[in-house]
C-alpha cells in the first residue's frame, strides 16, 4: 500500500514483544511513508528543516520537517506544496506513561504551530510579491501558443516578460494568493510560497441568483466550458482543491445549481474529488466520456460539450433516486446488520462515553469479533475484516489486540489499523483515500471490510468546531459517503459532554445526522453500554453490561508488571429490582394525571415529578425531591429508573419506555 497515504499495519502481524528500531530506520520509514525521499542527514533539534520533495522545480525545497529527539522522539513531516501533514513518534517495546504520552502531545503540537507560524510568514512575503507581478504585468493575447492550441480566449489571463501566462488565484475573501504560470508548451507552475489551497479564478461574473456555476479543474478546461455554456465557470486549479471550492461557492451561491465537470482520468482522481466534493456541499457532477480526456480535450477532438453540459428531461428529479409504491416488491428485506441490534451495513454510528468509560476497549473488543466472525457478548456478528483508523493513539491499539490474543489465545486476523493522522476536516481528501484504502485492503485480501472505525471523531476533525453545524456537518457528510462507497458500518468513537445526562459532546446536529448511537457507561463500579438511537432496528434502550479484565502483558522497562484490559461480559441490573422506583413514578404520573406524548409514549416534564414526589411525600424537601428528578444524579429515583432503560430522558422530562409502567398508567385512567 505505498501509494497510500494512510499506511497501515496488520494487526495478525504485531509481536507480543519487540525491541525498538534504530531512529534513524524509523524516520526513513517514516518520510517515505508519507511519499517523501528522507533528506540526510535529518537533524532532531525542534526546529523546521527544508528539504527537496523530489520535483524537477528548480529550487525545490517545499518539503519540512520539525522533531523533537528528546525521550521520545517525535514530531511532524509535511509537504508545503501539498499541505499534507504527517505525525511521527517514535515506536516504543511498551506502553508509554501518561506524562510521556503529553510530552509527545506536545512536541507534535510545538511542531505544528511553528510550521504554521513558518507558513503564514512564507504566504505572506509571497501574495506582497505577486501583487506586483500581476499589477505589472501586460493583458495576454488569444494569440498566445497555448491559447491557440487548447482554441480558447484569455478570460483576464496575462503575460509575464518571459512570454508566460499568468493566471491568479483568489482567496474567497477576493485576495489576490498566487499566481500559476504556464509556458508556451502548457508546462504549469504556481509562484513559490503562495497559499492556493481554497483558492481559485472566476470565469465570468457570477450574480448573487445565479442559476448555474461550473467547477472545473483547469484553466484551458474552465474556458472551453464558460464558452460554450456562456455561463460564469470556476478554475479549482487542481481535483484536490475541488471540495473546498464548492463549499465556498454553496455558502455564496446558495440557491445555484453547482456542476463539477471532472475530468475523466484513468485514475479516476478527478472523478472521485468531484463525488466528494459534491457529496459535501449539494452540486451535480459531470464526468467527460473519454478516459483520458477534460472538458478541453473533448471539445476539441470534435466532442458534443454543450450537448453533454446541458440538463436532459427529468435529469433533476433521477437525481432523487425515485421509486414509486406499486414498484415496491412484497419480500421483507431485514436490515443488514453487522453486530445484532447495534450496527447495520452502509450506515454511521456514533459509540461515545466518558473518559475511563471503556469504549475504545469495547470498540477494538468489537472489531475483534467481527473479523473473526464470533460472538460479540451473546449477539451474533457477520463475519469480514475491519478498517480502525488509529487517529489517537495507534500503540494503544496494537497492545489491546496483543491482549485480547494473550487472553484468548488466538490472534486476531483481519484487522488493519490506519496508523496516519487522518484529519477530514483539514485534510477533506482522506475521505477519498479511506475509500481506497478499503477497495485496495479487500483487493489485495480477497475479503471483505464489514466495519472501519475512526478513534477518535475529535482527531479526524482537529481543528473544526464542534459545535457548529458548519464545521460538523461536513465530517458527518464525509462518514455517510465513506459508509455508502465502501458498503461497511462505519463507527465513530465520540466523548460524552460535560453534562453526561446530554449525551455525546459537539453539535447537536449529529444525533440527527447519524443512523445509531451507542451510549458507554461506568457506573458504581459497573460497566455497561445503551442503545440510545437506531433507525433500523428495534433495540433502542436495550441495555448490555460488560467487565475490563485486567491482563498481565509483560515488564516494563523498569521491572514492573505492565497491564492493559479485554472485554468480558457482565450481567446490567435486572429492571426487576427497581419495583419501589417503578411504583413510586407511576404514583407521581397519576397524581400529575393527563400525561403529554412522545413517539406514542407517555411523557412527563422531570418539574412535575419533582413537584409530586415533595407532595406525596416521598421526598422531604424540595430540594430532595428535585435531586431525585433529575436524570445525572447517580442512585436516585430518576437516574435509576433511566440507567435500567424504563424511562429515557428527552428535552424536558421523560419518555416512559417500560410496558408494565405503561400498562399500570393506562388502568389507573380507566379506574381499575
């Protein structure tokens, strides 16, 4: 998988025990793992080093790393030109401490904010001079070889005194960025130290109503297509800057009818950015017919462009997805499940709990069972391998996996771990590259991924605001796409809020945009996962308990015994047990009398159970009968009714979920 950058690791192939490599051997490893020729020697001082990338660009040097050689080395490697970012720490024969593990937070982190801090510097000194070279320079002519040859107009390009087009990029601000100079044989470079990510060209005016806006790659592509469709077309400059192009052209152009004309490539690169970028922000997406063709190549070689651009009858409304009633069959299809009653295939989940609440060991104790096709705490699973993206700790994992076979005494197979720092939302072309990472692991297995988790969804999404719709609702996007291309249940691994009663931390918008949530508890020394949402099957609020067993894994370096923990099962708090709590809230509901309705359910605000448990005199103050109410306060009436699933706190108040407690509600309405 070395054209890919998110190199992975098998998780069959990890020893129990290993002596730790020469740094130097790491750090080739690691350059060359992020598509990058290590320069020599690599200096591990803290500081920003340059070094050439390997293109034939004269002077180059768009290639930097910063690492940090002190007790464990660590720190990042990156590419100016690309933006791409990779994390490294050197690996260790053993788990590191917590203060290790902050220190190696923080030599990543010292080393990103100085790359940022390099960065802004370079694009700085960069758009001041561009500024210059564009003010300077002369109004191209149609007459210009490369003009003449792709037979399209200058569209505003003009002319450096070496005969070069010049062509800039704009930020969405309007901010003249960069500029791309293109020789006379269609050679295409940008200014050094221009930012031009995010960054693109208008083509034609676009007004505020616009009805249609095209996206395209290229230049001599983007004016073949403004010429013939006389409509305002964008230059994105390369498939990579598509996504976040259109999602400044839908936050313009709200209402406009965004087609991305993709370039039809044999490595389908252009086609699968303008999927995700169309995925994303809402835009139709038109792939030229040729293999090894754009839009320009097409129009050119005689190519029918106006023809293949232009809406077909009934175009839009195919692109719902359609079907009428009386072509629905009559055959039950039961929803693929890939765990019994919690994950279903082509669908995303959120799996969120506090810290020490035990999720990653239940999701990696998951990813096991699945990929060796065994039950998974009593509950059948479809057997295929698992993709789990690593975004957090990748060592972690691998030392679970370790213990789950030291305890079993099978290895688990079939299980990849992504150990690249995926970030979607900095980065949104990982969503392209999971994709293909999943297409190639099954191409060179023979097997099929069923799961890819991604631990954790904070780190996928570093640097968004997750409180935000704007930031977190492209994330979600990207999760949906990535569980529809690769056909698999895609799990992410979220924090609960500070208010735990709140559910999962972030924008509430998730909850609506996921298909399930799996809600992991610790609780008095138990420990226990719920189902707190699940769209296609009927296990919401089923309740499952579990146990960390701790494994003794080895020694570490300083003669103690190391541990880490596996997933046993353990039986939850039988309902039965919670008759007086039951009994009590069904008093409350009658003394409160007509109850609202949720869902079909009887519903009843948490101030008015307050109010009555202080009236009948099950609580002696106001204050007592409020604490029981509410739905946080452990070993309270309210807090034990919704742990044991009976009731299930919504907005306001509560859903009754238990038939008895709803059975004995309806008799005392009719007076028996």
């Amino acid at each position: 998988m070395a054209n890919i950058e998110l190199y992975s690791i098998k998780a069959d192939s990890l020893p129990l025990h290993s002596e730790p490599r020469p740094l130097v051997e790491q750090l080739d490893e690691a350059f060359r793992s992020a598509g990058l020729e290590p320069p020599h020697p690599i200096h591990t001082d803290g500081k920003i080093h340059r070094f050439s990338t390997g293109s034939k660009q004269a002077g180059d040097d768009a290639g930097w790393y910063c690492i940090y050689g002190d007790n464990i080395p660590a720190g990042v490697i990156g590419n100016w030109r690309t933006g791409e970012t990779h994390n490294f720490r050197a690996d260790m024969p053993r788990a590191l401490t917590v203060a290790e593990e902050f220190a190696v937070k923080a030599h990543i982190e010292r080393a990103r904010t100085q790359r940022e801090i390099a960065l802004k510097e370079k694009h700085e000194r960069a758009a001041a001079t561009v500024a210059e070279i564009w003010e300077a320079a002369q109004p191209a002519s149609a007459e210009h070889p490369y003009l003449a040859r792709k037979q399209v107009q200058t569209h505003g390009a003009r002319i450096c005194g070496d005969g070069r087009l010049i062509l800039p990029l704009y930020t969405e601000s309007g901010a003249l960025s960069s500029l791309q100079y293109i020789d006379s044989a269609g050679k295409k470079i940008y200014h050094p130290g221009g930012a031009v990510g995010s960054c693109f060209y208008m083509l034609g005016d676009a007004a505020q109503d616009e009805k249609t806006i095209y996206i395209a790659e290229g230049f001599a592509t983007a004016a073949t297509i403004c010429e013939a469709m006389h409509a305002p077309t964008v230059v994105a400059y390369s498939a990579n800057n598509l996504p976040a192009v259109t999602g400044i052209l839908r936050a313009k152009h709200p209402a406009a009818d965004l087609v991305i004309v993709a370039d039809n490539d044999e490595s389908k690169t252009g086609e699968n950015y303008a999927n995700q970028a169309a995925a994303k922000h809402g835009a139709r997406v038109i792939v030229i017919p040729e293999v090894g063709q754009d839009a320009n190549d097409f129009a050119v070689s005689g190519g029918d462009l106006r023809g293949l651009l232009t809406p077909k009858r009934n175009e839009f409304s195919t692109m719902l997805d359609v079907i009428s009633s009386e072509n629905i069959g009559d055959e039950y299809i039961p929803p693929d499940e890939v765990i019994q009653n919690l994950f279903v295939n082509k669908t995303v989940a959120i799996l969120y709990g506090a810290s020490n609440s035990g999720k990653t060991f239940l999701s990696v104790a998951m990813a096991a069972a699945v990929a060796a096709g065994k039950k998974f705490l009593g509950l059948h699973v479809e057997k295929g391998d698992v993709l789990y993206v690593a975004a957090e700790s990748p060592e972690s994992i691998k030392i679970r996996i370790q213990a789950i076979t030291k305890e079993t005494g099978e290895k688990p197979a079939g299980i990849h771990i992504a150990q690249a720092p995926v970030n979607i939302f900095l980065h949104p072309e990982y969503t392209s590259r999971i994709i293909n990472t999943v297409k190639e692991i099954e191409s060179n297995t023979g097997r099929k991924i069923r799961m890819i988790f991604f631990d954790t969804l904070a780190r996928i999404s570093a640097g968004a605001n997750e409180n935000t719709g704007e930031d977190m609702g492209p994330i979600m996007e990207s999760l949906e796409l990535i569980a529809k291309k690769t056909e698999t249940a895609v799990v992410a691994i979220h924090h609960s809020g500070k208010d735990q009663s709140k559910g999962s931390r972030g924008w509430s918008g998730i909850y609506g945009a996921i298909d399930a949530e799996i809600e992991v508890k610790e609780e008095d020394g138990k420990r226990f996962f719920r189902v707190s949402k699940q769209r296609q099957l009927g296990s919401k609020e089923q309740v499952y308990g579990f146990y960390l067993k701790i494994v003794e894994m080895g020694i570490n370096k300083w003669g103690e015994v190391a541990t880490t923990c596996v997933v046993t099962p353990a039986e939850v708090e039988e309902k039965e047990t919670l008759e007086t709590e039951k009994s009590t809230f069904i008093d409350c509901c009658r003394s409160i009398g007509t109850l609202d309705s949720v869902d079909g359910k009887p519903f009843v605000s948490t101030s008015a159970i307050a109010r009555t448990l202080f009236d009948l005199g099950y609580a002696k103050s106001e204050t007592s009968a409020k604490q029981q109410s509410k739905p946080s306060a452990k070993g309270c009436l309210c807090n034990k009714l919704k742990m044991a699933g009976l009731i299930n706190h919504h907005g306001s108040g509560y859903i009754i979920n238990d038939p008895d407690m709803i059975s004995f509600l309806e008799l005392g309405k009719k007076g028996k």
